[in-house]
C-alpha cells in the first residue's frame, strides 16, 4: 500500500479499497480502451451502457437479487430517497386505492435513530393530508429516555393494518445499532409482525451497510436503498433494489388526486430507461462497478459477512474491556450495537481529546463521533482492512493500559 494513506474509519465517504483507486485512475484517462476517460464518454456510448449492466448483474447475482425486482441507481443520495419513496409509493397507494381518503392514508415509521427520523421529518413534509404513524420510537425505550441507544422489544411495535409504506433504515450511521442478522432473534426486525398482506410496501434504508453481509429476506422489501459513498464507493449515485409493482405512472396517480411528483424523483423513467433517463454519475458509478468486481473476486457478501464479524468482534472486545476498566463507555445498548458504527465514549476530563490525538499520531483518522452524539465512532465499511481493525484495536487497548494506570 502507498505510504501516504492512513487507515481511515471515517463514517463517510470513507475509505475505498487501494487496488480500485489505482485502476479509477486508469479509467480517468482511459475506460476501457475507448481513449476516452470515464469522466468525459457519453452515457449514452455503447461501453458505458453495458458497464452500467454489468454493474447491475455484479449486485444481482452478489444479493441474490430475485426477478421480481428491478436494480436503479439514482442521484441524490440517501436523502432523495427519504422524498422518493413517499412521493412514489403515495402514488401507488392512490392508484391502488383511488377511493380512499387522502387522510385515511398511513405512512409507518420505525425510528430507531437519527437517519429513519430524518426519513420520518420528509415524510411529514411530504404527506399531502396522510397520516405519518410512528410503529415505534427507540427513545422512549432508551437509558435517559432520548436517546437512540437500543433497539426495542418487538412488543413495542404498532403496525398499520394497510400502509401506504413502512420505513426503517437497517443500520443508523450516526447512533451505532443496526438490526440484528439472525431472523427472529430479539435484535432483528421484527418481520413476523407485519401486515400479512402480500405486496408489502416495506422499505429499508441500507446506506451504511449494504453489501456487507447479505439482506434478510430481501425478496419481501419493496425498496432496498442505499447511497454508494459508505461500503461502495464516491458518494453521487443511490443504488435502489425496487420490486416492480412499486414502480408505478406517478402522473396517472396524480390525477386521482395529491399532487405531482417530480420526474428526477419518479423511479418509472429510471426503470424504463435503464437508469439513465437523464446523464447519470458517471464517475461514481464506474468506481462502484469496480469495487463490486472486486468484491465479486473475493467472495461477495458471504466473504465480507465473515470478515466483518471478525472486525466488530475484535473492536468490541476492546471496548468492553475499555467498559471494565472504566475508561470507555459504550453509547449503545448489548446486542444492538452496530457491525459497521462502534459508537463510544471515553470517560474523563479531556479523555477523548487524547484518544483522538493519540490515534491521529498513529496514522488512525476518521473516529471522532458525530457531533450529535460526540464521542468515538470507528467505521469499519468494507474497504477497512483487518490489518487496520488490529491497529485501532491495539491502540484502544494500549489507551487502556495509559489511563487506568
Ligand atoms: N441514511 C443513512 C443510514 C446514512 O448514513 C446517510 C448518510 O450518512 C443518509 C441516509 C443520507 O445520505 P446522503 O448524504 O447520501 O443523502
């Protein structure tokens, strides 16, 4: 690896595996022998369409994608999508149910941190007369009763009987707990509580963990997003996994009523024109197709799933023997902490000031928490090595061994 870089457990963007920055740097000045480089070849050129294919194939045969979905991949971020997927599956629900009122219809929110809040706050912007539900808010279940410290018992969870959609983001970047993996245990969504409908309109929010392990029935999600800037790469593109029913005429839904939905954020001409019906990132998307080659070469999800599981396990480990020593303290509840986002604090007076200069003397960078929640956040995305994980695990514990001295 090239002297110059550091090992970097930013939350994002954050780091991107070496190997796929040095070959983005052949594309910049040459896409695949064309002698044009990624960031000047049309979209429209025959090489670059069959790279977005074959970028959408790398996601498909790596998740097991099933038919019944199609793969998009949109601009805007994560965020567009909070305003999308009301915007659209509004549209769906009005197609589907034109007679009911406007106010009979429910949007669900699980919140469990401060992104499905952010989510839930467009949602109420965007509601046009519809009820936004809250099916459980992780606060009210949390040590100081406001913080998104845990995930809540099942018990706690009030379904709509038939949303228009229900919303939760699978791994909270900013707070550090994510769903747990194992289907029916306490820590995991809580799938068996759903409507039994079919055609649910569940979305997930995987920004900040997509493709690090695999999803948990997938195949009953309606839309499965996630912005590339995390696990895959530059930030500037959304990939979406959108079960076809849900890619609906938003204008024929607008004249049954509610209003129309601007056509960036409509996913029908994204499905209809191989998600490119305007000029696409085209730089961000090349650099994910290459990292998801790459991964394809390692693995795929089941490689990093086994590799991530050694890294958190490694890093919590430290942590709780920081926990026992009285010089860490975790911000998130047992079993709901994050594979992705460990979030801790350190105790005492200028404490975290020194564990973060120490770490920066160490070439460790990227860990000073959010600034809503303050204290350490170690981002451990797939492109953060075990090799760096053992590094910011050796620090941690030699930050023990200094301060409990
Ligand atoms: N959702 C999650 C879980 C995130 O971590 C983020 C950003 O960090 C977003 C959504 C927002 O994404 P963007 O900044 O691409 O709009």
């Amino acid at each position: 690896p090239s002297s110059t870089r550091v090992a970097n457990f930013g939350a994002g963007p954050s780091a991107l595996p070496e190997s796929v920055l040095v070959e983005a740097a052949q594309g910049l000045l040459n896409f695949n022998n064309t002698g044009i480089g990624i960031a000047e070849i049309s979209h429209r050129s025959k090489e670059f369409g069959a790279y977005v294919k074959e970028t959408e194939a790398l996601i498909r045969e790596q998740l097991d994608v099933p038919s019944t979905h199609v793969i998009l991949f949109t601009q805007g971020g994560g965020t567009a999508q909070f305003s999308a997927v009301v915007l659209n599956l509004l549209a769906r629900h009005r197609l589907l149910h034109p007679d009911v009122p406007e106010a009979e219809r429910v949007l669900d929110y699980v919140l469990t941190g401060s992104w499905s809040k952010a989510a839930y706050e467009e949602a109420k912007r965007l509601a046009h007369g519809a009820t936004v539900n809250v099916v459980v808010d992780a606060r009210e279940h949390s040590a100081d009763g406001k913080s998104f410290d845990n995930l809540p018992p099942h018990s706690a969870y009030k379904f709509s009987p038939d949303p228009a959609l229900i919303y939760y983001c699978e791994n909270e970047t900013v707070s550090g707990t994510q769903f747990g993996f194992e289907d029916g245990a306490p820590n995991s969504f809580p799938f068996h509580l759903l409507p039994d409908k079919p055609l649910l309109p569940l979305v997930a929010d995987y920004s900040s963990s997509f493709m690090s392990r695999p999803i948990p029935r997938l195949a009953e999600h309606a839309i499965v997003y996630a912005g590339a800037q995390k696990n895959l790469g530059p930030a500037g593109i959304a990939i979406l996994i959108v079960r076809k029913d849900c890619i609906v005429d938003v204008n024929a839904a607008a004249k049954l009523g509610g209003y129309p939905v601007p056509i960036s954020l409509a996913y029908k001409p994204y499905a209809d024109n191989d998600s490119m019906p305007n000029t696409p990132a085209v730089l961000a998307l090349y650099i994910t197709g290459l990292v998801l080659k790459r991964n394809k070469s390692l693995g795929g999800v089941r490689y990093y799933e086994e590799v991530n599981r050694r890294k958190k396990e490694s890093v919590y480990g430290a942590l709780k023997e920081g926990e026992e020593k009285g010089v860490f303290q975790a911000k998130v509840r047992e079993g709901a902490g994050s594979w992705m986002n460990v979030v801790f604090g350190v105790i005492g007076e200028g404490a975290e000031k020194r564990f973060l200069e120490g770490a920066e003397k160490k070439g460790l960078k990227g860990l000073k928490g959010h600034r809503s929640v303050g204290g350490i956040r170690v981002s451990l995305y797939n492109a953060v090595s075990e090799e760096w994980t053992d590094r910011i695990v050796a620090y941690m514990r030699e930050f023990i061994e200094e301060e409990s001295k």
